[in-house]
C-alpha cells in the first residue's frame, strides 16, 4: 500500500496529463482559431507603453526561444548530445549557454511582471488568464534555473532520460520509470509544462501558432494620437 501513492501520483501526472493536456490544447485551440480568429495573437500592449514592454519581450522572447530549441534539438537527437557532452569542455559550454538564456527569460519576465503591476493603464488590460499563464512561466522558469544549479548535467539527464520518455509518449506507448526517480523539482518542471500546453489555447500564448513574434527584430514604434482640430484649440 505505501507504494500505491507515488504510483498513482506517477500514473496521473506523467502518463494520463499529457494526454489530456495535449488534447485540450488541440480542441481548444481550433474551435477559438474558427469561431474567434481575432482573438488569435498576442493582443499586444504596445501602443500603451512601448520602452519597458520593448526591454521585457525582448530578452524573454530570446530567452524562451533559445530554451526551447535546446529542449526540441535533445528530444530529437539525444545520441548526439550525448556525443558533445563526452568532452567536459563542450558540455560546460552546453550548460553555460542553457543557463544564461533560462536567466535572461527570467530577467524579461521579471521586466514584464512589474509593468503589468507599475503601469496603470497596462494593469488595466491585463486579464486574470494573463496572471495565470505569469504565475507558470514563474514556476516552469524557477524550476528550470534550480535543476540547473542543483541537478548538474541536466542536458545529459534529459537525453538520457526525458528524451525516452517523450518518445514513449509520442508512440503511445507511455513509460513513466524513465521519470520516477527523478528529484519533485524536475517533476515539478515537467507537469508545469505539461499545464502550461494545457492552459496555452485559453490565452494570448496562442500567436505563437499564427505569426512569428516581430519583437524580435522590429524597431520600437512610435505611436502618435491625433484629435479633431476643433477639439485641439481648447487646449
């Protein structure tokens, strides 16, 4: 019986959530796409406040973007970042890199929080579901940056051992002991994936599925309001 509860815990959270979650994220995500296209981008702030929203987006979209890749290029080539790793030097460069952009998103995130607190007009427009999806990029981005500093190698572990564990999903025929040992804090960083896929299709996270995001190269706009001339000459 005492080996009951990790088991089921293992079994609803490793094997059963993905699922569901990925199944949200689909249904979800096409019948908005269908019945509120409009809806479908990032619903951007912008035109309210553009210098600390530009110096926020920017390294977090970087940041996110640079993780990411890295957790994509070792799910589909895990032999080979095995390979690079078998040189110290190489995977101190690995993990140096990973960590600096996990920091830098940390650092954008941190920017965007305190506009959406500091700056009356932006708090306005920012939605419970905009407070929810902060709260687990908190999270999913804390968890990342500890596993880093506490768990060493994480690019090895997670080609050793997540990599195998996606696949198994992927090819339903899931196999949950690849993460059983695993520490609660990598546990913890992967449920809080698998909520966010879950959550996405609810909030402004679904652009990604339309449009590259232009903050990463456009310049800062300026924005210029016009009145009627009737209404100019009182002031």
């Amino acid at each position: 019986m005492t080996s009951f509860g990790p088991f089921l815990f293992d079994t609803i959270f490793f094997i059963v959530f993905p699922y569901v979650s990925l199944i949200i994220f689909l249904i979800v995500s096409i019948r908005r796409y269908r019945t509120e296209t409009f809806t479908f981008s990032s619903l951007s702030s912008q035109f309210l406040e553009n210098q600390h929203h530009f110096w926020g987006l920017v390294p977090f979209h970087y940041g996110i973007i640079t993780v990411l890749a890295g957790h994509v290029i070792a799910f589909l080539f895990p032999k080979e970042i095995l390979w690079w790793n078998s040189q110290p030097a190489r995977l101190y460069i690995l993990e140096v890199s990973a960590f600096i952009a996990a920091l830098l998103c940390a650092i954008g995130l941190v920017a965007i929080i305190v506009r959406r607190i500091t700056d009356p007009k932006v708090k306005k427009v920012t939605s419970l579901a905009d407070w929810v999806v902060f709260g687990n990029f908190v999270v999913q981005i804390l968890s990342g940056l500890y596993v880093a500093v506490f768990h060493s190698w994480g690019s090895s572990w997670f080609a050793s051992l997540a990599a195998p564990y996606l696949w198994s999903l992927l090819t339903l025929s899931p196999d949950f002991t690849y993460v059983t040992a695993m520490p609660w804090m990598v546990k913890l960083h992967i449920v809080s994936a698998y909520t966010m896929i879950a959550f996405a299709p609810f909030t402004r996270l679904v652009h990604i599925l339309v449009v590259p995001n232009p903050y990463l190269w456009r310049k800062p706009q300026v924005v210029r309001w016009y009145a009627r001339w009737s209404a100019m000459r009182h002031i």
